[in-house]
C-alpha cells in the first residue's frame, strides 16, 4: 500500500500539466475571450487618443486576464492534497473577511461589500465562493458523514448559513442568493427531495403574497389540499361535504358576527386543520400529515410577508414589484431591463456587427460591461451569438459534472458540483434579469462580465475542479 501511494504522489509531481481536460481548459479560454471582445465593445471609444491607456476597461479587464492565467498555472501545478488541506483556514479567512469588510468595506449600491486599495476594489464574496465549495467537499467526505443524518446535515447548514448570514448584513442579498445553489449538490449527495419543498414553497408564498390577497392563498390552498386527500383516499363526497361545511362557517362567521373574513377564513381552516390531523393519526392515513403541514406553515407565514418586505432595502423593494407587475417605472428601475431587451432584440438572428450596436455605442444600456454584458452580445451577435454563449456554458456546466462523477471519490464530487451549481446559477439568474425573467440582482455573468474579482475568483474555481480531475487521472494511470 506504501508503494502505491508513493507512485501515486510521483504522479502528481511528474505530470504537471499532464492529463489536463483541454476541452474544459478551452471552454473557459473561450468565454473569456468573448467576455474581453464583449467588454471592449461597451466601453470603446473611437475618439480617444490612446486606446491602450489603462483607463479603458478593456486594457484593465486585460490586465486581470493576465493575473487569472498566472493563478491557473499555480493552480494547475500544485497536488490536490493541498485543496483538501487548506479548506478549513481558507473557510475561515473568507469568514473574516466577510466581517472585516461589514465594519470597514466600501459601500457601492447600497451593499457594504467591497475592499478598496487605491483605484481597484476586491469583493471578498467572490472568494468566499471558492472557500465554501472547498470546505463543503472537505465536510462531506470525511469518513462515516451521511447527509440524511440531522447531526451531520446540521454541519452542512451551518457551513452555509455563517457565510449568508454576513453577506445579507452587508446589504448584497444578491450574492448571498447564490450560495442557494448548494443545494443542487446536496440532492446529488443524497439529501431527501421532501426537504426541497419547503424551501420551493416559501418562494412561491412570498411572491403570491404580493399578487393575491391572503384569503385567495387560504382558500386556493383548501381546494388543492382537500384534492390531493380524495386522490390518496377516494372519499369524494367526504371532502365535498367538508368543503360545503368550511365555505358555510366562513359565510356565517363573516356576516353575523364583526369579524373579517381574512378573520373568518383563518379561525375556520385552523379548526379544520385540526380535525383533518386527528382524522389522519385515527385512520393512520400519515401522508396527509405533510401537505396539512405544509398548509399550516401557509398559514403562519402569508401574514409575516407584509414585515419581510419592509426590512428589504427600498431598491430592492421596487425591483421585486416591477417583477411581480405591482409596478412600472420605465425611467427608473425598469429603466435598464426595458433598455437591455431593445438590445437584445434589435440584434435579430445575426445581430449588426461588431462595434455596430446603437444601444450599447451610445450608452442607453446602464452596465452594459458589467452586469448586462449579455446584451452587449444579443445586439452584435444576434441570436446566434447568444445561442453560441449560452451552449458554451451549458458544456462547460456539464463537463464539470462529467469530471466529478469522472473522479470517483467524494472530495472532488462534491467540488466538482459545486462549481457547476455555482455557475449554472449566475447563467441563469444574470442571462434571466437581461431578458425580464428575472428581478435584477446584480449578479455577473461569470468569465464575461468586467471586473476582476469575478474573473479571478471563477478562474480558481474552474482551475482546481480542472486540476481535481486532472489528479484523479494520473492516479489512475500511474496505478496501472
């Protein structure tokens, strides 16, 4: 066994950048590139005097191009055992410096997350991304843990939850959002998907709140809750019976005596709910225990909504009502998606050339280098154009899936995934805000979006799944 870990280590050192996946390496290489064009054509200027002056964005987005490639080589040539090694102090600097920059960051658009050192900011989020990922591998795959044991899931949450907790002190709930995506590598591990549904449900009750009044939600949920019990025990006229007898109390209540009806509904679908749960322990129909819970939760958190909203930061107020429809502010918060969707779509299928767009040329997109970098693509490149972006990370997504479950063991499974739910949720939540499908929250499109802390931090992340794989591979061979 001795004699097997010794070749094993020798592979490592001896193969370097040998077993690289280069279909990955080049996918990267190619959404970067594209990002640099893209940002260079946002923010070029035909009138200045000196296009390679370090002011423009594209020679400072250049410039950190060279920073990440210098970070993926160092990458690329340690051994994997450092990435194991390392988790837990990387975990807990990234902690610190979420606090460290609560009490003495930066403030840009009301979020208090950044580190300024002269004339370039680092965002300390961004790396905290990659020290989450690694010590979530690290916890995971130590030896005996199973994720549907409480006390082992409890190390999950809490390695998630000291993180969100400081982001969303900071005021950059966008970037807490994010770390959500974990979630997607749980389910991978095992995590049961009942436990997925509350957190669905919360969603899906916030928003409705804002749409529909809560005696609509109550009575919507009656119905669905009384069809899902005649499906699982057939007892039709039961339930119609049921229902006949909770709309007559919710009338009787309401017109005879002075309570409301959202009083009304809430006192009657209490007592309901008590008898369906004693019903449901009498006849050991226990299935029915879930949803009745769930409807109880309903209940008990509808009317929090309204306090929810209100500690929200007033931006971030506006932009959950004007996705919800609630609101309309076309010169204001919806100023930038009603700009980013002319773009995009006055790109037709072949979009008008490079350097051509009208939108992006003269400024009617805000952050059209940063975080509505896509529609600089939709405009120039047209339909293809995004389809060709959107395939590239949709491979890049799937490949990083493919080495993990590639690997075999449970480290690099585990990262592996994680950087896939990463970025699989910053291309669907920023490629979703630039086209209306979803409220904006300021989160770049990774590899293409101007900024270096972003660049940096997903290059790290792709390089050590890259070198992960790469480890697993000469093992692999050298064994042989």
């Amino acid at each position: 066994m001795k004699h097997y870990h010794d070749i094993s280590s020798r592979g490592n050192n001896m193969s370097l950048f040998g077993n690289i996946d280069i279909f990955t390496l080049g996918l990267y290489a190619a959404l970067v590139l594209i990002g640099l064009l893209s940002i260079t054509s946002a923010s070029y200027d035909s009138e200045a005097s000196n296009i390679f002056s370090m002011s423009h964005n594209y020679m400072k987005q250049l410039m950190w191009i060279g920073i990440s490639s210098v970070a993926a080589v160092v990458i690329l040539l340690l051994e994997r055992r450092y990435f194991h090694m390392f988790a837990y102090p990387a975990y807990v600097l990234g902690i610190l410096m979420l606090l460290a920059c609560l009490a003495v960051g930066r403030e840009v658009n009301g979020a208090k997350a950044w580190f300024e050192f002269g004339g370039i900011r680092v965002q300390p989020v961004e790396f905290v991304k990659i020290a989450t990922a690694l010590t979530m591998a690290r916890v995971m795959s130590a030896y005996s843990f199973n994720i549907k044991r409480v006390s082992d899931l409890a190390k999950i949450v809490a390695v998630l939850f000291v993180p969100l907790a400081i982001i969303i002190l900071q005021n950059d709930t966008g970037s807490g959002l994010v770390l959500g995506a974990f979630l997607f590598v749980m389910y991978r591990e095992g995590l049961t998907k009942y436990l997925y549904f509350p957190a669905i449900f919360t969603v899906a009750l916030f928003i409705s709140s804002f749409i529909f009044t809560p005696e609509a939600i109550f009575i919507t949920l009656l119905i669905l809750f009384s069809g899902y019990t005649l499906l699982k025990t057939g007892a039709l006229l039961g339930h119609v019976r049921l229902l006949a007898a909770m709309f007559a109390a919710m009338l009787i209540l309401t017109v005879a005596t002075p309570l409301s009806g959202y009083q009304s509904i809430m006192i009657v679908c209490s007592i309901t709910a008590v008898v369906l749960a004693v019903m449901a322990i009498k006849t050991r129909t226990l299935m029915l225990l879930w949803p009745l819970l769930m409807y109880v939760y309903a209940m008990l958190f509808v009317p929090t909504c309204d306090f929810l909203f209100t500690k929200l930061e007033p931006h971030q107020q506006n932009r959950i009502l004007t996705f919800v429809g609630l609101k309309s502010d076309p010169r204001g918060i919806d100023y930038n998606v009603i700009q980013s969707k002319i773009a995009i779509g006055s790109g037709n299928l072949f979009g008008k050339g490079y350097l051509q767009g009208t939108q992006i040329r003269y400024d009617y997109v805000p952050e059209k280098h940063t975080d509505f970098i896509f529609c600089t693509v939709g405009e120039e490149w047209g339909f293809f154009g995004t389809l060709v972006v959107i395939s590239l990370y949709v491979a890049l997504i799937f490949r990083l899936m493919r080495m993990g479950e590639r690997i075999g063991e449970t480290f690099g499974r585990v990262y592996c995934y994680s950087v896939a739910a990463i970025l699989l949720f910053h291309v669907w939540v920023n490629v979703g805000m630039t086209i209306g499908l979803m409220p904006v929250m300021g989160i770049p499109l990774p590899l293409m979006s101007y900024g270096g802390s972003s660049l940096v931090a997903f290059t790290i992340l792709i390089m050590i799944a890259i070198r992960l794989d790469a480890s697993t591979t000469d093992d692999n061979i050298y064994a042989l």
